[in-house]
C-alpha cells in the first residue's frame, strides 16, 4: 500500500483502476485468509496419509512393494494437475479485473448513462465480462472432475491391495483379525484423503499468484522521497518572487516525446504573466 501510494502518476494512469482494487481486496483476502488456511490442510492430510500408509505397510509389509507404482502414478497426476489449475486461476484473476473497472466506470458515469439511456448496453457490457471470467472458472471445474476419477483410481487400488496381502497372509503368526480390519479401515479412508490433500496443495499453489500479483505492486517504481537532503534550498529561500527556467524540458513518463522543449525564461517578481497557443501547444504544461 505504501508503494502504491508513492507511485507516479504514469502508474495510474497506464494502469487500469479495478486491476489496482483487485489486488488489495481479492488478493490480499487470499494472502491473509485462504493461504494459511490451504497451508494448514496440506500439512494435516499429508501426515494422515503417512499415518495410513504407515498402519497398512506395518500389517502386510509386502504392501510396501505395490506402494512404490501407486506413489509414480499419483505424483505426476498430481504435477499435472496443479500446474494446469495454477494458470486456470492466473487467468481467473487477470480476467476478473475488467469487472471491477466497468463497474467503477459504470458507478462514476450514472448519470451520464441514464442521460444518454445506454443502461442496457453496459449492462450487456458488464455480462460479457463475467462471461469471460466464467470461460476460465468452467475449465477448472472440469480438471477437478478430471482429478477426482483419478485419485479415486488410486484408492481404491490401495484398498484392492491392502484387503488382497491380508487374504494371502492369513496365516501369518503376527497377523490378527483386529489389525487387519484396522489396516483395511484406514485404507478405506484414503481416497478422500488423498483427493483433499491434492486439492488443498494445488489450491494453495494457485493462490500463491496473489502473492506473485501483490508482490509485482509492492516493486513497482515510486516518486522521490519528500525530502532530498542534498537538494534542499537555504532557510531564508525564497528571498523574492523570481522564477527561472534555464534550458527547461519534460515528457510525463519514461518513453514519451518531450512536451517542453528547452524552455529558457526569467518571471520578475509581482510580474504577472500569461500564457497563450493554440489548442495541444503545452500550456497547461
């Protein structure tokens, strides 16, 4: 906030006005409320999945051998799937900033709308935007489907292989009824498990672009600071009314043609002076 407040007017005016409130409402409501809360139910059910596996491989140890495949299996459906929701949600957030501008220009406009009776153009404006958000929030839906059959895959594999070492070792001395349905309860608790836990790591993976996005603002470049030191003027400054330009030029931003050029002149004291041209000549410059 501070950054942004110290920023120069090419900022603002280069920058949309709802790309500026996206950030400090929805970012910073995902960087203070559903960061933490991700970070939270990654580490819980990433320790009940250790918890189950540990119960199932300490019953049927050779249950151990099958778990090295499934691991595979579900680490790169896990990579792709968070990499795919990781930009789904960049292209969420990026697209949801034209709605806040329209509405901001919409708010400041009433009148001149209603004036003019372009009510339902803005609102056909206004759906089209959402629309456009929305064409990036349905594919996320459809990788969450996408995920969920999978994962669902590899539980009930788990659970297939964790009741199937149980049965081929019924005869095994440390073996007993109670820690097989033990073992097999918790098997039968991995696939939710395992799905929720892949959805909070790729939640919390997409959420971090409101870090990325909060960040990019907090690096933006600032004005001067109020006060230079080695450029201050005396304590008795100024002993009179005199302005001088010597050979003075400006352009508003980095980029841009010089609107003054070279601009050499004295204004005496209690001199009053006037400034004429021609329309887009640099008055106001």
């Amino acid at each position: 906030l501070a950054n942004t407040l110290r920023s120069p007017m090419s900022f603002f005016d280069t920058t949309p006005l709802g790309r500026i409130v996206n950030r400090f409402s929805k970012d910073i409501y995902m960087i203070d409320e559903t960061i933490p809360r991700s970070l939270r139910m990654v580490l819980a059910t990433f320790f009940n999945v250790i918890a189950i596996v540990f119960i199932i491989g300490y019953s049927t140890p050779i249950f151990l051998v099958v778990l090295v495949p499934l691991s595979v299996l579900y680490f790169f459906t896990q990579r792709f799937y968070v990499a795919t929701s990781r930009q789904l949600k960049r292209i969420e957030s990026v697209t949801r900033s034209p709605i806040y501008s329209l509405f901001q220009e919409t708010l400041n406009g009433t009148s001149t709308i209603r004036a003019y009776s372009l009510t339902d153009r803005f609102i056909a404006e206004s759906e089209t935007r959402v629309d456009t958000n929305q064409t990036a929030y349905y594919p996320n839906v459809c990788s969450n489907r996408w995920l969920g059959l999978r994962l669902e895959f590899v539980g009930n594999c788990i659970i297939l292989f964790a009741a199937l070492f149980a049965v081929i070792e019924r005869n095994n001395s440390h073996l007993s009824a109670g820690l097989v349905g033990l073992s097999i309860s918790y098997a039968l608790q991995i696939t939710q498990t395992l799905n929720w836990m892949v959805r909070m790591t790729s939640e919390l993976e997409a959420n971090i672009v409101s870090v990325e996005r909060v960040k990019e603002y907090s690096e933006t470049a600032t004005e001067a600071p109020p006060i230079v030191d080695h450029y201050r003027p005396q304590p008795g400054w100024p002993s009179e009314g005199e302005v001088a330009f010597n050979s003075y030029s400006t352009r508003y931003r980095p980029g841009l043609d010089l609107v003054l050029k070279a601009i050499t002149c004295r204004i005496a004291p209690r001199e009053k002076i006037g400034i004429v041209g021609r329309t887009g000549a640099g008055k106001s410059s």
